[in-house]
C-alpha cells in the first residue's frame, strides 16, 4: 500500500474501475452466452437476444471496457451465427443495377429500331 496520500486514492479508484469494468464485460458475456444458447436450439427469440446481445456489446464498447473494432468484430460474428433468418438475403445492390442498366439499354435499342425514320423535306 502506498504511503502517499494521492497514491492511495488511484489505487482505490483503479479497483472501482476494475470492478465497474468487470461487471460489464461480464454483463455482455452473459448476453452473448444467452444469445448462443438459443441460436443453438434454433429458437424464434435468438432474433430478440441477439438485439439485447449487441446492446451489450455497444455499452460495453462506450464504456471503454473493448475497443470500437473489437465491438464491431463481435457484433459481425454473432450475427453471421444466426441460424434463424428472419428473411432470405436479398441480391446485391451493384447486381441489381446493373441489371437495370442493361434492361434500359436494351429497351433504347428497340424503342430506336422500332421508329420509323421521318423523311425531311429540304427547303428548294
């Protein structure tokens, strides 16, 4: 134990922060342990845990309990877990337009085959 008055109060201060930041990494542990189990079972509320689990995840990640891209990684690898999909994924934006793309063009090709060209009269 230190014998300086000020020494003594960080040393008192870093085992309230130890606390405070163990009770929150346990809090998030406990959220995710909760999350696996019933993604595990392939139960309807894994959707509404893993909400509750990323909630955790953040609030920790606020608190300086993990770094942002480790919260970041967390969120990302639980998610990719999900055994129950709420729906299908849908296809990629860049595919979508381009599909899109090419449908117009296709469409100026026909709409420019399909008219007829107007005969101009030229002035004599």
């Amino acid at each position: 134990m230190p014998n300086i008055k000020s020494a003594i109060k960080r040393v008192k201060i870093a085992e309230k922060k130890t606390l405070n930041n163990s009770m929150l990494k346990s809090e998030y542990k406990t959220a995710v342990k909760k999350y696996e189990a019933a993604n595990a079972k392939a139960s309807a509320e894994a959707t509404d845990l893993l909400s509750v689990a990323k909630s955790e995840i953040d609030h920790a990640c606020s608190k300086g309990v993990i770094s942002k891209n480790a919260a970041s990684r967390k969120k990302s690898r639980l998610e990719k877990k999900l055994a129950v999909k709420a729906e299908p994924k849908k296809a990629s934006a860049k595919k979508t337009v381009a599909k899109v793309e090419k449908a117009v063009k296709e469409d100026k090709a026909e709409v420019k085959e399909a008219t007829p060209k107007k005969e101009t009269k030229k002035a004599e």
